[in-house]
C-alpha cells in the first residue's frame, strides 16, 4: 500500500518561511509526479506546486517567486519551501502522488501550515 508521509507544517508569523516534506513509500516505482495542494476553510483544495520525475515544475500563480518545489535524488521525497509567507497561505497542505506504472493517485493526511498576521 502506497503511503505520504508529510511534516514541517506550523505557525510561522507574516513574512516567514516554512519547509514541508513528503516522503512516498509502498511502492516498488518512484512517483511520476508528486505536489502539493492545499485546502483552506470554507474553499476548494486547489494546486499549488508539482514537480515531475524529469524535474518540470508547475506552481499557482499566487506563490510563483516566493515558493519552491523540489525532489530528492531517489525521487521518493518531495519538498516544498515556502518564503514570504502572507496570512493567506493559511491552510492545510496536502502531498499528492501520481504513480502511472499502478495507475494510482495517493494522498497525504495533510499538515497545517498557519500565517500570523
């Protein structure tokens, strides 16, 4: 069974940075794609990076510039760094995984990431 593992949500205040990792495990082929999305209350869960096998990046217009998505060398680990945090960042944030060999989409628990005004 193909599990995410998520860590590094928190408080941080206006302005600050944060540092989330997913780890994917269960599975003998290294995700083809893995992101993160996030969900605040009362609205969608909506994109806000993913990063392919290959290293191709797509991020949500509201974080280009101040986040970063990245991949380990084993390809199983996934990072989000986020810089200039704003108040609505505030959301729980979700790892995803796309893995095509099993035809599979899996996601984390979530980790809640909160911005102080």
């Amino acid at each position: 069974q193909v599990q995410l593992v998520e860590s590094g949500g928190g408080l941080v205040q206006d302005g600050g940075s944060l540092r989330l990792s997913c780890t994917a495990s269960g599975s003998i082929f290294r995700p083809n794609r893995m992101g993160w999305y996030r969900q605040a209350p009362g609205k969608q869960r909506e994109l806000v990076a993913t990063i392919t096998t290959g290293g191709s990046t797509n991020y949500a217009d509201s974080v280009k510039g101040r986040f970063t998505i990245s991949r380990d060398n084993a390809k199983t680990t996934v990072y989000l760094q986020m810089n200039s945090l704003q108040p609505e960042d505030s959301a729980v944030y979700y790892c995803n995984a796309l893995i095509v060999m099993e035809n599979l989409e899996v996601w984390g628990q979530g980790t809640l990431v909160t911005v102080s005004a």
